[in-house]
C-alpha cells in the first residue's frame, strides 16, 4: 500500500499542538511557576445557563422510549436549521434557506472538509498570515505544490501587515478558491461592507469561490461590518459560509458549527449545495441530539441574554489587553470587533524568540505570528478567552517586564 504523502510534506504536528507541547515541557520542568495561556483561542467561561437546561431535558429525553433518538438526521434537526436561518440570517435581512444550511461538529472540520467537493487542480488563494487549516488541509488534499523560501509554491499568499491595515489585495493573478476570515485570525481586523463587496465582485467576474469563514462574527462592534457575507450583494453565486458556536457561544468542547451553501451557487451547471448533501451524508452521521439542543438553546430569548453576557467579558478582555499593552508602548491591533490582539513585538524580536521570552521570563503564553504565515513573522497574538484575573494579570506581568 502507499500513503497519501503529501502529509510527509507538512511539518509533522499542527501548530497548537506545538505550542501545548513546549507549553507542557516547560510546565514538568518548572512546576512551582504558574502559566497564564492567553495562546489558542479556546473560551473559558462555563457555558449559558440556558444552554445547560436545555442540555439536561435533552438528556431526559434520551432517557424515555417516547423521546429517545437514534441517528440525528445528517443535515441537522428542522428546529435548529429554522433557528438559524431566523436569527443569524433573516433578522439581518437575508434570506438563507434551511436547506442550504448543513449542521456539523464544527467549523475546524468544515473548513478542511470542503476541499473534497473542489477539484485539486484549483488555485488556493490565503491571507498571510492565516488560520492554518486553511493551508494544511490543501497541503493533505494536493493543491499546495512544494514548500520553497519559507511558502508554499501553488498557494497565493495576500500578506496582509499593517502597511495595509491587515487587509488583503486583490489577486492579481486567477486564483479559484479564496478563504477569507473576518473578523480575522489571527489579526483580529475586520472588513467593511464596502471592502467585502469588492471581493464578491472579483469572485463573480472571475468565476472563483470564496470560502469565507465567519467564526468571530459575535464580537463585531462597528455596523459597517458585516456579519455574513451574504450580507452582501452578489454573494450568494460565489461564497459558501463557516459558522461555529465554538467562540460564540463556548461550545470549544462540545462541538458544534455550520456551513452555509447556497443553491444559486454553481459550477458549470451544478450546485455545490448537492455535492456538499452528498459528502456529509456519506462521511458525516450528524451531531448528536443533546449539542443540537444546546446549540438551539442559543438563540431563546434568555440564551441571547446570557450570551451577549458572555462575550461583553470576553470583549472586555480584549480590551484590558489592548489598552494594557498599548499604555505600555506596544504597537497593537485587532481587539475592536474580535477575541484577539495582535501585537507588533518589540525591539524587531522574532516571533517564537518573543514567545520563549514570555515564557521563560513571566510565563504567558501567545501564539507567535510567524507559526501564521511567514507575514505573521514580528507578530504575535494574545487572546481574550481567559478568564478576566489572568487576564489583567499577564497583561501585568507584561507591563512589568518590558518596562524594565
Ligand atoms: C485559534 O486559536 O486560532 C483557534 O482556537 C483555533 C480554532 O478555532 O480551531
């Protein structure tokens, strides 16, 4: 037998897996000092109130012969499919149908899984620096070409760095398949109305697709921002969407997302909608009835209460690390619509140098730039998924440090 070796050509562990493995050889080495993880973008507040209750009748309901359910049908329950496309769509003016509404464990896994329904011959265009499953998945599935001068060879890289406000150009080659993700990670930037429909256009002229993944969107503050892409005229021939209750509604752990395809979206004469039906009911068996409730318990009135709660502290955080590190003389950015900061380091430190210092010398831990995208390099990323103590606490320790 052969392997897939285009998994021989990628660095052999994920970029977080990475850093939890340094983060753990420091921690059995050094026990007596505690760590503050401000790295992955993983939520720390307990999940709503709402959420649970609806979770525990879901059990009940497991628990009773006139209740119980068996395999979850593959798409998602209609009550939840309804919730969605009423909440995060209809009431900001879009018309998304249920059916073109795929429930899944998340947005990770779709993001990686789309590429079955796309030919490997397309061009991936990726902002630089990126969420790497962007990259990774298209290294697995082929697309990637070869990694040369610290890139890979067929992947269109749009550095996106503050001398252009952290927002991509338009390719000035053909490229097929653009993954877009705004508010962004890890730059913690958003996009305009006006900007995006730029994007939409360029899709539409050229026949490409936008993957366009909308993960942060609960933490947008300014309303020239869009929270969908179908927010924007035209998108609906050319972009499929990525939603998650991971960052919106603590769901980390139990596991729980959405893609959006729309049925106008076509190639050639055929719909993705169809492609993307067939893929999941072969490779996917749903998600299980007790998250679909959860997920469902979102959008009741106290769920939205609860929820807007909880990402009013998580933006607070963000924040306190902003105005912390900026108080301090750091260069920073993101924070406004998104969990993230990201911050110029200092004294042109590389990266992972800036990210050893931190903690070997005061034990935070961020997410270096560079582990984004050779544009990522000179960046580094803190998030505010942490609780609020340890957040202002290594905002402290940092200050205290660089101060010296
Ligand atoms: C991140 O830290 O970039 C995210 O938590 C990763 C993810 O959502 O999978």
């Amino acid at each position: 037998m052969k392997i897939n070796d285009n998994f021989l050509k990628i660095q052999s562990s994920y970029l977080f897996s990475n850093i939890a493995k340094k983060v753990n050889a420091y921690t059995a080495a050094n026990p007596d000092k505690p760590i503050i993880r401000l790295g992955i973008g993983d939520v720390t507040r307990p999940l709503a109130p709402a959420c649970i209750t609806a979770m525990h009748k879901a059990v009940d309901d497991m628990a009773d012969e006139k209740t119980f359910m068996g395999y979850p049908p593959e798409y998602g329950h209609k009550w939840i499919l309804k919730a969605i496309a009423e909440n995060d769509y209809r009431a900001r003016g879009v018309d998304i149908d249920e059916s073109e509404i795929f429930l899944s464990d998340g947005a990770k896994s779709d993001c990686g899984n789309i590429g079955d329904i796309l030919s490997v011959d397309n061009k991936v265009a990726v902002c630089d620096p990126v969420y790497p499953v962007y990259v990774d998945t298209n290294v697995m599935a082929g697309r990637s070409g070869d990694f040369v001068n610290g890139g890979w060879s067929n992947i269109y890289y749009m550095p996106c760095t503050a001398e252009n406000n952290f927002l991509p150009s338009l390719p000035t080659e053909k490229v097929d398949i653009i993954y877009l993700c705004f508010p962004n990670n890890p730059t913690g930037m958003a996009i305009t109305k006006t900007e995006l429909k730029k994007w939409v256009d360029y899709a539409n002229e050229n026949g490409s697709l936008i993957l366009f993944d909308s993960a942060y969107e609960a933490f947008i503050t300014e309303d020239d921002v869009p929270h969908s892409i179908y927010e924007i005229e035209g998108a609906k021939t050319c972009a499929i969407e990525f939603r998650s209750f991971s960052k919106t509604a603590g769901f980390t752990g139990v596991r729980c997302g959405y893609t959006v395809v729309p049925h106008d979206l076509k190639a050639d004469g055929t719909e993705l909608n169809a492609l993307w039906a067939r893929r999941q009911a072969t490779k996917f068996n749903g998600v299980s009835y007790i998250t679909q409730r959860a997920a469902e318990a979102v959008y009741s009135e106290e769920g939205k209460k609860q929820i807007r709660e909880i990402i009013a502290y998580y933006q607070n955080n963000a924040k306190v690390i902003y105005n912390g590190l900026k108080d301090c003389g750091f260069t920073v950015y993101g924070a406004k619509n998104s969990p993230y900061v990201w911050l110029k380091t200092p004294d042109n430190m590389g990266s992972w140098e800036f990210f050893d210092t931190l903690l070997n010398e005061i034990q935070v831990v961020g997410t270096p730039g560079e582990g984004f995208g050779p544009s990522g390099e000179g960046y580094f990323r803190l998030t505010a998924f942490g609780s609020a103590e340890n957040t202002a606490a290594a905002v402290e320790r940092i200050k205290n440090y660089f101060a010296k």
